[in-house]
C-alpha cells in the first residue's frame, strides 16, 4: 500500500523527508510499516492508523470515521497491546513509558514516551493527521512500540493532569503488531 507523504508537517524538514522516504526496512531487515485498525467503544472498525517506522521516530498517519464532531481528543500509546471493547479498553493499561517520568508536556522533567499532541476531529466526525513521536520506533530495544495500544480518548488531554490528562473515556483503540 502507497500512502503520500506529502502532507508532512513543514516542521520535519527536509532530512526527515529524505529519511522516510528511504526507510523501508529496519536494521533487522523487518518491514517497518504496518497498519492497524481501530475500533470503537462498541467494538466496530472506525478507521485505520499506518504507522512507519523512520530514523527519527514512530510517524503515524490516522484515517478515522465516526468520532464526535468539532472536539479535541487525547491521543497516545499505551503499554499494552490488547483492546478490549467491553472492558473499556482497561485491558490496554498505562501510557506507555521508558523512563520515570510523569504524564504531560507541562511536567518537569519530561513526560511519557507515549504521550503525544490532542487530535481535532473535523465537522463531519473525522480525523486525519501525521503524528511524529520521537520517542518511540518499530523494533528495537530502547522505545519498542510492538505489542502496544494507540488509544483516542474522550476529551483533551490538559498535558499536566496524573496519570494521563484527564482525558476521559477511552473511545478508540488500534494494537500494534
């Protein structure tokens, strides 16, 4: 599957750009994009999210439907890859970290490795954005986001609330392989 690149944030430059384009492979020789589908608090499909792994971290490009219109929704990955519906998606645990940090952009001392920027869903319930985390990759060691969770929550996350900013209801989940 071709996915366009070009609607890259300005703000990656043109070295991330070249990057991308010729990361296809991991160091391993394992592919490293990978799509995952969402599903919903209902346990319907919603939209897909294509991760790519790149030398500069995690991009993930979401395609989803069917979300609450004109609001901002918390976005990260969680620790454990498994999204039970009924369970209200509990079975994904945490947010994903690598470190002692705390949760939130306006903490001290850093924040969650999956912590990363709310989300706007547009009019007519979609949402469609690239997210750069540089924290976390494919593979590896050190930031291995196999065997995690993407999670769209309710609200805004506040970037400062313990333990993950006050975002309310898990309303999308997506595993990652």
């Amino acid at each position: 599957m071709t996915h366009s690149r070009t609607a890259l944030p300005r703000a990656l430059g043109a070295a991330a750009l070249l990057a991308i384009a010729g990361a296809a492979t991991a160091q391993d020789g394992q592919q490293t994009e990978q799509e995952t589908t969402f599903i919903n608090a209902d346990g319907a499909e919603i939209g897909t999210a294509t991760l790519t792994g790149t030398p500069a971290g995690l991009l993930i490009e979401l395609d989803l439907r069917d979300l609450p219109p004109e609001t901002w929704h918390g976005f990260h990955i969680h620790e454990t890859g498994e999204c039970d519906a009924e369970g209200g998606f509990d079975s994904a645990g945490g947010h994903f970290t690598i470190s002692d940090t705390e949760h939130g952009f306006f903490r001290e001392g850093g924040f969650h490795a999956g912590d990363m920027p709310n989300q706007y869903v547009s009019a007519d319930g979609t949402l469609k954005a690239q997210v750069l985390n540089r924290q976390v990759f494919l593979g590896g060691e050190q930031g291995n986001a196999s065997g995690r969770a993407l999670m769209i929550h309710g609200g805004a996350d506040d970037y400062e609330s313990q333990p993950s900013g006050d975002a309310g209801d898990r309303i999308a989940c997506a595993v990652i392989e």
